[in-house]
C-alpha cells in the first residue's frame, strides 16, 4: 500500500498549501494580461468599451435606468448618509455638541462611508453582471469561439470592462459623494432641526480637499480590483449554470474582502496614525 492510500487525509492536507499558492499564480498572471491588454482594447474596441459605459451606469435590459449603478449606488450613499446624520446627531447630543455633525459628514462620508458604500454598490450591481455574463459565454463555448475567429478573449471581454470601468466610476463616484453630502445635511437640516448655517459652518470647515482626492482614488482602486477579481471568476467559470452561479458568489465574497481590505490599507497609508484634522479649529 502506497503513502498516499495510507495517508490519504495527511495528503489532502498538503496539498492544500500548494492549491492555494497555484490559485494566487493563475489571479496573478491574469490581472497581469488583462491590465497589460486594456490599452489595446480601449484603442481597437472602441464601440464595446462605449456600450459597457452604458451598461455599467444605466443598467441594461429589464434592469435599465432603475437597475444601473448609478441608481443602486445613488440609493445606498443616500441611505447612508442620512443614518450617518441621525446617529452623529443623536450620539453628539447626548454631550451637548450636536452641532458638530457637519464635521461627521465631511470627515466620515468622504473618507469611510461613501468608497465603501459605492464599492458594495459596483461589486452587487455590474461586477456580479460581468462574473455572470462571462460564466454564461464560458460555458456555451462563446469565448472559445471567439479564439477561433482570432479575436484576443482577453482584450475584448475583460479589457473593456475594465476600461470601460474606470472610466465610469469617476462621475458615478462624484454622484454617490454629493448624493451622501446632501442626505446628510437635509436629514440634519430639515428633519432634525438644526439651524443650515451652523451646519454649513461645521461642514466646510472639516471638509478638506485633499480627502477628497484621496476618496477618489480610493474608489478608483476598489473599482480596478473588483473588475479584475470579477472577471476572473466569470472567464474561468465552470459545470454548467450551477457553476456560474458558484462563481457569481464567489466573486461577490472575494470583491467584498478587497473592498474593505483596499479602505484599510489606503486609511493606513494615507493617514495612519494622524487623522489629519484639528478639532479645535
């Protein structure tokens, strides 16, 4: 009797390791192709990066104008900021200085709140889209006809998105920020009271510019990781609808990770220890 029969849980075991480390090989050089491709999509597939544009902000289909990013994201920032409103409001009334939730809008909104919100919204809406369009082409053989007809899948199907991704998140970005700062200010405002010029005072005061690019790229990074993470799962999916729909899943849960990994890392690089404000003034 071989080792392996005799020990075959030990085996499973280490092989585990060795799986694992194949796995972030096969991510690796395929973000690498993708990336490396994109230019070349985005100069010879001009009229696909356009259309995916569209899809990305307005939904398609059913789904179009009520299902789009911009829509989903729009609502969520919304949600977002007014809860953010009443709890600070709330919180900072119970020490006397409720008239400090301006602060928390800038502060928290830009730096926290919106990238993280506008990352779910991308992952749910046009990256679970692309994971599932792209399973579908997999398994009906759409992609290897695609290399029958000398057509890079590569370049067509997931350099465009991702062009056609970054190009998209900056405006959608900008709509899920102001979205924020407006739920914020008239749940603050309107519904609880509090006088606009006490808070407009606050708010301008602490909202710093340079947060505001920083956010930016925050988001501009989220947006490149889910796509690249999305559009793995979907090229490579496999069994039949079922295992498009494991793909789907697993692509949402893997972008949800990168999403809140991306807001850690960028919060420790760019501010770490320093929250780059001054309370008192």
């Amino acid at each position: 009797m071989t080792i392996a029969a005799r020990y075959p849980g030990a085996l499973r075991r280490l092989r585990r390791p060795v799986a694992s480390m194949g796995r972030i090989g096969d991510h690796t050089i395929f973000y690498v192709k993708a990336l490396t491709r994109a230019p070349f999509a985005a100069i010879h597939y001009r009229r696909e990066t356009i259309r995916l544009i569209a899809e990305i902000s307005m939904g398609a289909g059913a789904l179009a104008v009520f299902g789009g990013t911009v829509v989903i994201v729009g609502f969520l920032t919304l949600a977002t900021g007014g809860t953010l409103a009443v709890q600070g409001y709330s919180s900072l009334g119970n020490i006397g200085i409720e008239a400090l939730t301006g602060f928390l809008s800038a502060f928290i909104n830009v730096r926290i709140s919106a990238p993280v919100v506008a990352g779910i919204g991308l992952a749910a809406t046009f990256g679970a889209g692309a994971t599932a369009q792209l399973g579908a082409m997999r398994i009906n053989e759409e992609i290897d006809a695609l290399e029958s007809l000398a057509i890079e899948p590569i370049a067509y199907l997931v350099g465009t998105r991702i062009v056609a991704g970054m190009i998209a998140i900056t405006p959608l970005y900008a709509l899920a920020v102001i979205a924020s700062f407006i739920a914020s200010r008239f749940t603050t405002v309107v519904l609880l009271g509090q006088s606009a010029g006490l808070y407009d005072h606050y708010f301008s005061t602490f909202l710093n510019p340079i947060d505001l690019v920083w956010s930016f790229a925050q988001a501009m990074l989220m947006a490149l990781a889910i796509l690249l993470i999305h559009t793995y799962f979907g090229f490579f999916a496999s069994g039949g609808p079922s295992g498009v729909g494991i793909a789907v899943g697993n692509a949402v849960r893997t972008s949800l990770i990168a999403v809140v990994s991306v807001t850690l890392l960028v919060s420790l690089s760019v501010y770490g220890a320093n929250g780059n404000f001054n309370l008192s003034g």
